[in-house]
C-alpha cells in the first residue's frame, strides 16, 4: 500500500501548508464543456494521515504547531515513512508496507471548530447510543453479525469519515456530467452521485449510508448538502470514551469544495447532529491533486469470512455446541 505514497505525494510543498491558501486573483477556475467549474480528477487525501482529525487535548485553542513541534511531527512521520524500506532490507511485511500515512500539515488537527478542535460532547441520547456501540475495536467475544460494526463488514465507513484519510484506500475522484457530480471513493468501492440544482431530500423514511446528497454552485465553488442518513456509523471518539458517538437519522452535513489553484482544493464541511451531539463541528483541509494516483480495487475480506472467523473462534454459546457436538459423536461412538 505505502509504496504508492511514498512515490507521489510526499514531494511537493503545497503538501504541508497550515491552511489551505487563496488562489491568485488573476487565477480563473477551469470550465466543462457546459459550463460547471472543473473539479474533475483524482484528489487522494492520503497525504492527510499524519494530522489528526481531533485536536491534542494539551493544545487547547491552539490550532497550529509551533516550529518545534512540526519538526517533531515531520521526524515522526520519516520514521513511520522509512519502515517500507526497513521491512524490505529485513524480508519482512509489517504496517510500514500496509499504512499510508504522508507527512503532517502544520495545523494541529482536521476539525477546526469548536475551537479546542475536537468533537463536541453527546448529549444523554448521544452517550446512550456510544454505549451501544460495538465494532472488533471494541469486542473480545462476537456472538452475531451485529457486534460488528459497518467497516468492519466491508459496508461503509459513513459520513463524513468516508471523506477523511484512513490508512490505506485514501482515494477520492470526482466526476462530472451536465447536472451530477459523482464522488467516488477508494475504500469500500462506493460512489456518492450528487444532483445539482433544485434537487430535493427524498422523505425522511428514505435513508442511506452515505445520505442523499444535493448540490449546486456558489461560484467556482461546489457546495454539497447531505441528509437523510442511516444511523449507526462512526463519528469518531467523543472524549475518553473509547466507544464512538454513532451519527443519528438527524445529521446535516454541508460540503464546500473551492477550486484555489489548478491543483488545489479548499475542503470544509460543517456536520450537525442534535440527537448525539452538544453542537455542530466543522472539518478544513486542503486537497491535493495527484494525477499519478492509481485508485485500487478494495477487495476488503472476500466473502465477510472473517466476521464468521471471529464468531467461530469466540463465541460461548457456538463453542458450547461444538463440545456438545463432540461429546455426543464420542459417545456414539462408544
């Protein structure tokens, strides 16, 4: 997996700016055939996987590093760079060949609102649900298909996570046609289709994984906004909880993509969910261009077979039956 990182995304300097930069005022966002701004191409955020998405509790309001801790953060990041050729000279694979990390941004964390840049607190329903919450992060015994989460069965990552880097997977390609724009996304395969215009929310029974996105242009710039959403996926970690905040049918998530340079991409998205959440939070990144990034198929585990391995290897009540199985042919067989 990293070969591919280490090859493209890690040499230019557009790469580790704090903040997304303005484009020239003399700059003119490129135009389709039929008019749209030009977005298409392939934008991976891989190169995003050394900044985390919630910011260091000790960095307070503080949002970007000082020049002390960057240069910290880049050795860091060598270090987890340099273990593909590591694991090479040593015969071995380990996570240096499996992970695609990059190098950071100067700015502390991906969320940048609230100010401490970090998710807000559940509400009581909120903390109801992330008690509930069960994933093979969280698990040590798995008795059915749902003490598993939706990632963990090659479903979906879910919004807005499936917009954000992960370890491997990280590619993003935007399509367009005369009224759509389709996001299609590395990791699980999926392909959010975006309407543009005066599309409507389908009626709120209607749900999706990934939501129903609507569209339209404000300038150069695309804003998305997505609801209609099927409960249950992963906003991240709330606190110390080590269970996830799960999103809820309520969340709103609005996108603005800017065109800033013939490469460059403002991302911000503002993610509102009442039901769990205290307040709304909002995520600011820039996206990269990389023309050269070849986006793979994700096979994930073929067949779910191991969530019937986990199963199979834990459960109580599954090895109660093998040993009653067993004893039962023993006898027989007496």
């Amino acid at each position: 997996m990293s070969l591919r990182l280490n090859g493209a995304a890690l040499c230019a300097g557009l790469l580790l700016t704090a903040m997304p930069v303005s484009a020239d005022e003399n700059w003119k966002a490129p135009r389709t055939e039929w008019g749209d701004p030009d977005l298409r191409g392939k934008w991976p955020v891989d190169f995003l996987g050394q900044t985390p998405r919630q910011r260091p509790e000790h960095f307070g309001t503080r949002d970007t590093l000082t020049d002390e801790e960057y240069e910290a953060a880049l050795k860091n990041a060598q270090f987890q760079i340099d273990q593909y050729a590591n694991e090479g000279e040593a015969g071995k694979l380990g996570m240096g060949h499996w992970i695609e990390r990059g190098k950071p941004l100067r700015q502390a964390s991906l969320i940048t609102e609230p100010a401490n840049g970090r998710l807000p607190p559940m509400t009581p329903e909120g903390e109801r649900r992330a008690s509930q919450m069960r994933s093979s992060w969280t698990e040590e015994v798995f008795q059915w298909v749902d003490d598993f989460n939706t990632f963990d069965r090659c479903i979906t990552r879910g919004m807005p996570s499936s917009m954000l880097p992960g370890n491997y997977n990280s590619g993003i390609e935007i399509y367009q046609s005369p009224g759509f724009v389709a996001i299609r996304l590395e990791m699980i395969h999926e392909t959010r289709i975006v309407p543009l215009g005066d599309a409507k929310a389908p009626p709120p029974q209607v749900k999706n994984w990934l939501g129903y996105s609507r569209g339209h242009w404000e300038g150069d710039a695309l804003v998305i906004e997505t609801t209609n959403f099927e409960p249950g996926n992963s906003l991240g970690n709330v606190g110390n909880n080590p269970r996830p905040v799960p999103n809820s049918e309520a969340m709103k998530i609005v996108e603005k993509l800017t065109p800033t340079g013939p490469d460059s991409i403002h991302y911000e998205a503002w993610i509102e969910d009442p039901v769990v959440l205290t307040a709304p939070f909002k995520l600011d990144m820039p996206w990269q261009r990389n023309s050269d990034y070849q986006i793979y198929e994700y096979a994930c585990h073929e067949g779910n077979v191991q969530i019937r391995g986990y199963i199979a290897g834990t459960s109580p009540r599954l090895q109660a039956e093998r040993d009653a199985a067993v004893a039962a042919r023993d006898a027989n067989g007496k």
